[in-house]
C-alpha cells in the first residue's frame, strides 16, 4: 500500500512522493514509460493475475427502495496490514511507518493502485533506490492479515437483512482486490462495485465518484459513501453525495440509522458462514 491523495500520508511527510524528487531520484520518464506499457497490456495483465469472480460484484438492481451504502474497504470494512508492523515484518525497518515512506517510492504505488502499473512493474519501483522486492512474501503477508474490522462484519449483516444494498467502493490495486476477497469474504455481505485499479482513476477524484455511482445504478443523491479518510468524505460530499467519516462500527451505526431511516437497533442479525471473524 502506501498511496495518497496528496504528498502527505496520514499527515506523514513522504519526501519520495514530491516531483522534483522522483524526477531527480526515482526517474518519472522511467515510471511513465512503464505505465504506457502497463496500458497497452493491461488485459493480459488481467488475464495472468486474475480478477474477481462475476459472483463477486455488486449486481445493480435500478429502481430499489433503498439508498445503497458505499463502503471504502481499507480501514473501513478491513483492517489495512501495511499499518501493522509490515515494514518491520518484511523488510527489517526499524523507526516505523515513517522510515519506510523515507525510502519508498510513492508515486509507484498511486500508478500500480490506479492500473498504470503492473504487480510486477509495481514490486521493480518499490524502493527509491531500486533495491529487490520479494512480491510474492508482499501477497503472502497481506492475505495472511486481512480481518474484518471489530462490529464492521455484524454491522454489514445488519444492514443486509434490512434489506439494504451495500457495495465496495475501494481505491486498491486490482490485483489484490482478490487477495481480499479471499480472505475474508467480503462479498458476502459488501460485492464489489468499485476498485481503482480496474476503474483507472481513485478518490478523491470526481471521476472515481461517477464511476462508482454508475456502477450501482444510482444517482448521487441515492447512496451514501462511508470512508475513514476526511479528505474522500469532503470530496464526496462536494459531488452531492451524503457521506460519513467511518470512526468505529459503533458511531457508524446510529449515524447511517438516521439516513436510511431504519430502526436498526430492533433488526436481529446472524454473521453466516465460518469466515474469518
């Protein structure tokens, strides 16, 4: 992971992320020579890395009753591995999160997260300088730690049983959409509807919210987004659509009570499945 909407990530300063730096250091013509190659390949590239199943996406149903809910999924739906530790698990780094954006190149991932790159185009520019990247152990250690956020998988079938369409509106790679899904099931109760990497474009751009209002069918007006991030939830609501910041599956709850005018404290709700929790 490690993308942002600006040069600054969760109010950290990523000095790799500045222009001047990756034209002088990194080798923008380099990054955007892979990325028109990644362009012209991108369905084989598809083809080779996989995608997720049909079963899997949100299936648009014009017309409902309901408003459907768009859900981030990092840090909203799911807990985000490259938070917990993953510099020191995979690469050795001591000094936290910050030393690893000291040396990583972030405008890498923006392009991987946007489809502009390959996995393997993405793994080849990790690093400023260049140095080797294990993609494989990368995959391994974010599947083996993807988990439903505490109360957002009881939530998520709560909202299902009142008959509330719910959707994935996810700025992600698209080759580990997969790895998530996997994981954790999350189309059980949230398909997909929305991830970057197949979309070309991500949060906060008005595009990134078009698309994903196409994709379930309904107009601005007629979803709510949820996301942790203040800066898609401003941008969202600019785009007229109604938003919240996602704090916790219990502030949530009461809050999305109010815009979908559902008594939700009366629903009984049962979690299917053996899943991981």
């Amino acid at each position: 992971r490690g993308g942002a909407s600006g040069p600054s990530i969760r109010g950290l300063d990523c000095s790799c992320f500045d222009g001047k730096y990756v034209t002088e250091h990194v080798g923008a013509a380099y990054l955007q020579s892979l990325a028109q190659e990644c362009k012209a390949n991108r369905g084989s590239m598809n083809d080779r890395l996989g995608s997720l199943p049909p079963t899997a996406r949100f299936q648009s149903r014009p017309g409902g009753a309901s408003k459907v809910v768009l859900f981030d999924v990092m840090d909203t739906l799911v807990a985000d591995p490259f938070f917990g530790g993953f510099e020191r698990d995979l690469f050795g780094i001591d000094g936290g999160i910050k030393a690893l954006f000291a040396i990583k190149d972030q405008d890498s991932f923006v392009q991987f997260e946007t489809g502009a790159l390959t996995e393997e185009q993405h793994f080849a520019t990790y690093f400023c300088d260049r140095r080797p990247v294990d993609g494989g152990a990368v995959r391994r250690y974010l599947q083996e730690r993807y988990a439903w956020l505490p109360g957002m998988r009881e939530l998520a079938s709560e909202l299902a049983a009142a008959g509330v369409p719910l959707a994935a509106f996810s700025n992600y790679p698209a080759p580990w959409a997969p790895l998530v899904e996997e994981a954790v099931g999350l189309s059980e109760y949230v398909p997909w509807a929305f991830v970057s990497g197949e979309q070309g474009v991500r949060k906060p751009s008005a595009e990134a919210y078009r698309a994903a209002c196409a994709a379930v069918g309904r107009g601005a007006e007629d979803v709510i987004f949820v996301d942790d991030s203040a800066t898609n939830v401003a941008a969202a609501e600019s785009f007229g659509i109604p938003s919240i910041r996602f704090r916790g599956a219990e502030a949530l709850r009461p809050q999305l009570r109010r815009l979908l005018n559902l008594p939700l404290e009366g629903i009984q709700f049962s979690v299917r499945g053996n899943g991981p929790p």
